[in-house]
C-alpha cells in the first residue's frame, strides 16, 4: 500500500488543540509534549514516543479518548499506533514479526474517555468496533446502532434472540458502552436477568424494595441479558412488568437478549411476554465461512498474532457453530505457539484442535434416512415427525430426529427446520439444545440416541 497516500496529521493537529483544552495545561504538556506524530496508514496515524512506558500510560490514559476526537473529526474509525524512537521494548514478546510497532488493542483497557467513563458493569472488550457483521447480525447490529444513537427512539423495546455464542451480550454491551461513552449524564444499568432476579430477591429479604425500584426505574437504558432465566420466576416478572411500563412511559430504553423467540419461553406472563414483543424482535443466527474467516481475522489482529490462512480456514471449516468454539480454537493455538515458540502449521492445528473439530460430516445421510429411522424407533411415521402436531408423543422424537441431523449432517437450522415441516431455525436450535440437556440430566437417554446415530450412519453408509 502507498503510504503516501494517506496524511491524517491535520486531524491529528486537531485532536492535540482539543486534548488542550480538556486537559490542564500540567497534564497535557507531560504526556503530550514528548509525542509527535510520525505518519499514517489508510486507517492509522502513527505516533512517535520516547519509550515503551510512555506508550503504555499514554494508552492507558488516553487513547480512548484520543480515539473518540479523532472519530468525531474524520468521520471513520482511524487508530493510533505508536512506534518507539528509541530501542524497542524488549517486554513485548514479538508473537507477530510483521508488525514493529504495537498495534492499538481497540478494546483493551483504555481507562480514560474524554470524560474518563469507565462504565462498571460493562465489559471493555464488547464494542462495536470489534463487532464482525456478517449476513447473520446485519439486521441486529444495525438495530442495536440505531439504538445505542438515539435511545429511547429507534427501536423500544429490542429484543435480540439467537442460540448461545452468537453474539447477544456482545451486542447488548455494545449498546450501553458507546451510549455512556457519547452523552453525558447518561444512566445505563446492564444486568443479566439472573442478577435482576437475585438483586429483587436480596431487596425484598432487607425491606430494600424501595431502593431497586429506584435504581431499575430511573434510568435512561436498562438492558437485561438472558431474559429466558425469567421462567417461573413469578415475582421477578411481575416487577419486571411494572420496571417495564414505568420506563416505557417515559420513553426510556429498553434492551433485552434471549436464547429463543419470546414465543418459546415457558412459564412467562402473557402480559410481560406482550411487552418483550412489543418493538423490535430480531434474530442471531450462526455466521457463515466467510463471517466465520473475517471474525477470526478481527481476533487475530487484537491479539497481535499472525495465524496461516491456511489454519485460518482448516478452523473455519471444522467449527461452524458459534463464535465463542471459534475463539476459544484461536486462544488454543496461541498458547501452543507461545509455550513451544512454533509456528502453527496445519498438521499441528489439526492435532491440537481434533477434540474442537466435530467429526467429519458424513455427507450421504440424507434427512429422510434420519426421519424413517428416528420415527420408527419411536413407532410413528416419518410424516409424524415432518408435520404439525405437537404431541408429548411427537414432539421429543421430532426433537431427537433434528438434534440427529444437526450431528450428522451439513444442513444449517434453517435447512433442518424447512425438512421438518417448515419450522423456524430457532426451534431447532432449541431442540438441539433440549436433547443436550436430556441426554446429562437422564443418563438412560444417550444410549439410545447414539445406537440411533449408530445406525443411521451405518444405514446412510452403506
Ligand atoms: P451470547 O451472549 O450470544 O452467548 P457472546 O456475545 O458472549 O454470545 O459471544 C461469544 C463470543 O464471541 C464473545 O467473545 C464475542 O465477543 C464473540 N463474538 C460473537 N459474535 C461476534 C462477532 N460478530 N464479531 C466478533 N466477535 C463476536
Ligand atoms: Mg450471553
């Protein structure tokens, strides 16, 4: 790339002016004195400090907000990078030789924000900026935007539903983060509805009814994750419906996340499920390989780590369920290399990841095979299984049948969902899960699906 090309030092001669009438003038010359700027990349300016310590307080202090003025000037998301003038620092183990200097960890513990926020409950690495879109969060990253912009106006109520990993806290976070950091004055409480439900119960034990009202209701955005930890929670939904009116009245915000449609959460209020309906509902659903690919890559590149695009793809290939498995298979091999100071061919990813790596999929079971042996296991036809009855009787078969191919097959939710009687991918993800659950709470369960599973694949084979 021509660097050339790319001159941001006039934003840059404009963030110091801003930063000097932030700062006192003590401060600003003691940290800002010592740095000049270098030069700029297509999305970076690059900035010369004096030492590894001054580039490590200088981004713990203020890249945020130097980061938050510099966006606000140029309009796009330019980064700061620093490079050391003098020696490079001999602490920084050098995990990537094709960068010299330190690559800016967006979302790494930046203390300082323009106005120092730092807000309590929010975790710093879930932003937007490290947020991959891909086709299957476009319509809810872009919701939850609209919402982070103008609480209380876009979208109110949101709910964000999907299965787990796919990214609901991320966003919900998201959303707090960016409207605490861009107005001021803002209350933004965040709390999984399992917290809420334990800070109600602790309230009412010491008479302190008073004080949680005061707190849930006088907020401008309330954002509850896992709001499916509801059921049967009777006395927490009951408050939760009176939190939801007070602030509904008052145009206030509410955000909320679920790992199945409103519609599939047992034991809710229809009157608190009526609420979580109202407004915007949208859905989470597995990446594809090349979100897959670019959210790896995002990863890769806050971890400072150069990977193969080779292992890149062999991880992508192997695990297609969520998010977090695709994590967790990088963090794997970053400690492997790390720990041998080897570089991570192939042959090592696949030795190391082959517990993560799901078994090949065995590509000529076809979903007909799977019902006609499902559904006469359970002596019902494989019409039973693809219509709309749901039975106790039909029901968990048509569960396990789905759980099945999901295991054995490439088909995605959506396809498996159409093959059984055109229903959702969120009902399947949601059998699966069930069927999970069953198999460790009943230990007589498991041997019968996997002689199932033994014998469509021996079927399906042949
Ligand atoms: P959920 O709440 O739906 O179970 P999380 O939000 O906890 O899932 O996501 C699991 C992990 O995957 C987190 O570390 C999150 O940062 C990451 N993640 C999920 N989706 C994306 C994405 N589209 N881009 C980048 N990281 C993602
Ligand atoms: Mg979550």
């Amino acid at each position: 790339m021509d660097k050339s090309k790319w001159d941001y030092s006039i934003f840059w001669k404009e963030t110091l002016n801003q930063l000097r009438s932030e700062l006192s003038e003590q401060e600003f010359l003691m940290w800002f004195d010592n740095i000049s700027y270098a030069e700029s990349t297509e999305k970076k300016i690059i900035l010369s400090v004096p030492s590894s310590f001054y580039r490590d307080q200088v981004k713990e202090r203020y890249l945020s907000s130097v980061e938050n003025i510099l966006h606000n000037l140029s309009g796009s998301n330019i980064e700061i990078d620093f490079s050391i003038n003098s020696s490079p620092s001999p602490a920084k183990k050098e995990k990537s030789k094709k960068r010299t200097s330190t690559a800016v960890k967006k979302n790494k513990p930046l203390a300082a924000t323009v106005s120092n926020k730092n807000h309590p409950n929010l975790s710093k690495d879930y932003s937007f900026d490290n947020f991959i879109v891909g086709d299957n969060s476009s319509f809810a990253a872009n919701a939850c935007m609209a919402i982070a912009k103008n609480p209380g106006k876009a979208y109110n109520p949101c709910l964000i539903y999907g299965g787990v990993g796919l990214g609901k806290t991320h966003l919900i976070q998201s959303i707090g983060k960016y409207s605490y950091e861009n107005s001021e004055d803002i209350r933004v409480v965040y709390v999984t509805a399992e917290q809420f439900t334990n800070e109600f119960i602790q309230a009412i034990k010491n008479s302190k009814q008073h004080d949680f009202k005061n707190k849930y209701r006088k907020v401008d955005i309330l954002l509850i994750d896992d709001i499916h930890f509801l059921q049967s929670k009777d006395a927490t939904q009951e408050e939760l419906f009176h939190t939801f009116n007070a602030l509904y009245d008052s145009n206030k915000q509410m955000v909320f996340t679920c790992d199945r449609p409103v519609s599939e959460i047992k034991n809710l209020t229809d009157r608190l499920r009526s609420r979580f309906e109202r407004g915007l509902n949208v859905d989470l659903i597995p990446p594809s390989f090349e979100t897959r690919i670019a959210i790896l890559k995002k990863k890769m590149e806050e971890k400072n780590v150069a990977i193969s695009d080779e292992v890149i793809e062999l991880i992508c290939q192997n695990v297609t369920t969520h998010v977090r498995d695709l994590e967790a298979a990088l963090t794997k091999l970053i400690a492997y290399a790390d720990l041998l100071n080897k570089e991570i061919t192939v042959s090592i990813a696949k030795s190391q990841l082959k517990d993560m790596f799901a078994n090949p999929k065995l590509s000529n079971i076809t979903i007909d095979t799977i019902q006609r042996i499902v559904s006469d296991y359970f002596n019902l036809t494989p019409n039973d299984l693809r219509g709309k009855k749901r039975t106790k009787a039909i029901a968990f078969p048509r569960q396990v049948a789905m759980y099945i191919t999901r295991e054995l097959t490439e088909y995605s939710t959506t396809e498996v969902g159409l093959e059984f009687g055109g229903r959702d991918h969120t009902t399947v993800m949601h059998a699966c899960q069930r069927v999970d659950s069953k198999m460790q709470a009943d230990p007589s369960i498991e041997p019968y699906i996997r002689n199932l599973i033994q014998k469509i694949k021996e079927t399906g084979t042949k």
